[in-house]
C-alpha cells in the first residue's frame, strides 16, 4: 500500500491540452484527504507548478527542476542545487558560440531570466505554464552569484538533438537532457528526479518501499525505477513502460485515476 505518491506533471498529470481532468482532480483531493501525501516531480519551475495545484486547490509539496530544488507544501526550501558558477558560465559561452539560434532561459528558484521577453518561443512558454519571465543579463546573475537551478534551450528540433550530443561531450559535469523535441534541459550532473524522491521521502519518514510514482518520459526513468511501484502512463515510449513495470491509461485517459481507483488507493 503506497504511503506517498509522486507524479511528473506534462504528459501525466495533464492532458495534452495543459489540462487536470475532472478526474485527475478527484484522485489528488482522494489521497490528500487520506493523509497520503501527493508530490508533484518536474522540471518545471515552481511559478509553472502552483497555478496548476491552485487551480486543483490544493496546496502539496513540490519536487522541481527535476531534483534541483525540493519545497515543502508550505514553499519552505528541503533541498537546493544550482549549477557551479564556472560551468554554467562556460556552458552559456558554449551556447553562444556553437547553437546562436537558441532561446536560452536561465532558471534561478524563483525566476526565470531570459535577453528578451517578447521573443515568440518565450511568449508562448508564459502562456503554457502562466509563468512570468523577466528581462535580465546572465552575466550580471553570474557575477552577483545569482547561479542557475536549470538552463532551458529552445530550437528546432534537429538542432537540439545536435546539441544535446555536442554539448553532453564537451560539459561531462551537467546532466544535459531533452524533455521534448525542442527542448533542452541542462542541471547539474548530481541531479535528477529520484534524488529530489530520496530527500522528500527523508522528510515524511518514508523509505522508497513506501513510494508510488507516475510518469510518461524518459526523464522519469529515474524516479520510476527508484520508487517501490512505479506506473508508466499509456501515452509512454515502450522503454518507459517496461521500466515501470505497470500500465495505466494515457494521460487523456484519467491514467492516474485509473490506476489509483482500481487497487483501491482512493474511494
């Protein structure tokens, strides 16, 4: 019996739309109101995850940047790792010299800095997630020690996959990832989704026996060999789904409630 249950947020919680199913909604509320405790994994910020858990009223504890910064329900900070001021300004330099026709985001806790908010890719990423981005030099962020918990890439999508073989050979110490065809996710190397589980599970007294997760990507991977059962949406690549071990419906398909319902984790 799951005592704690994480869930990645796009392509699992939500609906391809950027939608929480009426559903959905009900199984959260279902394990709250049970004591069971729902934490949100992503690699989102966390100004891109509360309208979400607004919306659902809820208020629960939130694993974000993939790892990099753990917040309690209350938005106390358990655990924060931001990138290494030296590699994230070489890697910046890097970006600008090889992949000029990247967005380059810079995530920093609770802000997002970019050269140019009205730049398209930007513009439609605020609308997306209803977070704000702020015009800011990365240079000044780097010098006043203000260091990246995550640097997003946008471009197309042949560009990024170059990218993320090129720029995984030349910087070994990040963890440089795709989370969609056009995106590019770069954190420390140390971080990812089950080291973000491990300090949430210390904080609720839990083991990762104790633990249930939920995923659709191959950035879950991670977490779902990590948890004690882990569900594969119907929406994932096939290696995700033998990962987990367990199928549920797709994320248009109410996958979390589906599941949870049939073995009896909500009423």
């Amino acid at each position: 019996m799951a005592r704690i249950v994480f869930s990645d947020i796009d392509g699992t919680l939500l609906t391809d739309d950027k939608r929480v199913t009426e559903k959905t909604e009900q199984a959260v509320k279902g394990l709250v109101q049970q004591g069971i405790p729902f934490v949100l994994v992503s690699a989102r910020m966390p100004e891109a995850i509360y309208p979400i858990t607004e919306a659902m009223g809820v208020k629960i504890p939130l694993i974000s940047y993939s790892g990099a910064l753990v917040l309690t329900e209350e938005g106390e900070t358990l655990y924060s790792l931001t990138m290494k001021a030296e590699h994230a300004a070489a890697f910046l330099e890097a970006v600008e010299a090889h992949f000029p026709q990247a967005t380059v985001n810079y995530y920093a806790g609770h802000h997002w800095y970019v050269k140019d908010t009205s730049n398209p890719r930007v513009a439609l990423e605020m609308k997306i997630t209803g977070a704000v981005a702020e015009r800011r030099s990365f240079a000044d962020c780097l010098t006043e020690g203000t260091l990246p918990h995550k640097i997003l890439l946008m471009m197309e999508p042949a560009d990024c996959e170059r990218a993320e073989r090129e720029l995984q050979a030349l910087f070994p110490a990040l963890n440089i990832v795709r989370s969609a065809p056009h995106l590019l996710e770069i954190m420390d190397a140390s971080v990812n989704k089950a080291s973000g589980i491990e300090v949430m599970l210390k904080h609720f007294g839990l083991e990762a026996s104790d633990a249930l997760s939920f995923g659709d990507n191959y950035n879950d991977l991670e977490m779902l060999r990590y948890t004690g059962a882990s569900v594969a949406m119907g929406n994932a690549p096939q290696p995700v789904k033998e990962a987990a071990g367990i199928v549920t419906t797709s994320n248009e398909e109410d996958g979390i409630y589906a599941y949870l319902s049939e073995h009896h984790l909500i009423g």
